[in-house]
C-alpha cells in the first residue's frame, strides 16, 4: 500500500525548488521587491496558479477593522510570505501564522532570499488547527527547527 503525501505537502516542495530557482539566478542581496516577481514568474512558469498581494479582512465583532496583504497565495493552499532581510524574527512566524488563520490555508511558507543557501531561510509553518488536531506536526522535513509555540494565542 502506497501512503500519498498531501497535496499542500507536494506543493510547498514545488514552491521551494522554485525559490531555489530563483536564489540560484539572483543570488542574495537584492530587495524582496524583486524576488517577489521572480518567484511568480518562475511558479507559473511550472504550471501554478498564484494569486499575488491577495487582501484578506481583519474582523472584529463583525466589523473590518484591518486590511492584510499577502504576498502570495499558491493554489488557495498555501500562502508564500518573501522576506529579503539579515536574519528571520519570530515577529515573521506570528505574520505567516496570523496569514494562516484568515485565509484556512493549511500551510505557509516563509522564505527569507538574504541568505548564501536559500534552504536555510526557509521556514514551513503549519495552521494552528492543524497541529493542535494532531494531524500534522508543526515540524517539516524542509526545516526541523520550526516547534509549536508554548501558547499560539501568544503569537497571533
């Protein structure tokens, strides 16, 4: 019996060998406002539908109190925040998590192109629900350093 990766699963590894892609031409140092379009081109390039700079309503008692972009939503499964800065923050988790929450994506990925490796600015982070279900560890195979938060309400 063959198990099947979910589909998000296969997806965030298509995601990563693109901005593997992308680092590889560009290499570090330039500004997320230019790998951000590069990674477009190069997923749509492989066939994705990809929704740049998708709105997405902050509410509150039934009011709009906020309005978030995201970088990138990958198929409506996965939201892609780019980052071109010295070093990732958990400031950036708690952005992709919050991302995570009002879209019901199942999985985000944060990648960080100001790094000599590309695969060691990523981070793959998994919706609350999820984990806290126990049907998929906050954990990912593309980056082991990602741990459940003590309290997810903290972050968000």
């Amino acid at each position: 019996m063959s198990l099947q990766k979910p589909a998000h699963e296969q997806l965030t590894e298509t995601i990563i060998g693109s901005g593997i892609a992308v680092h590889v031409e560009t290499g570090p140092g330039l500004l997320e406002s230019i790998y951000l379009p590069c990674l477009v081109i190069e997923l749509r390039s492989r066939g994705l539908r990809v929704e740049t700079e998708r709105s997405v309503p902050v509410r509150y008692r039934g009011l709009t109190i906020a309005h978030y972009r995201i970088d990138l939503v990958v198929e409506d499964l996965v939201v892609v925040e780019v980052k071109a800065v010295k070093a990732l923050d958990p400031v950036h988790q708690a952005q992709v998590i919050t991302y995570l929450k009002l879209t019901g994506c199942p999985v985000g990925l944060l990648m960080n192109f100001n790094v000599p490796l590309l695969t060691n600015g990523i981070r793959r982070v998994v919706h609350p629900s999820l984990y806290h279900a126990g049907n998929e560890s906050p954990q990912s195979s593309e980056n082991a350093s990602l741990r459940k938060p003590d309290n997810p309400r903290d972050v968000t």
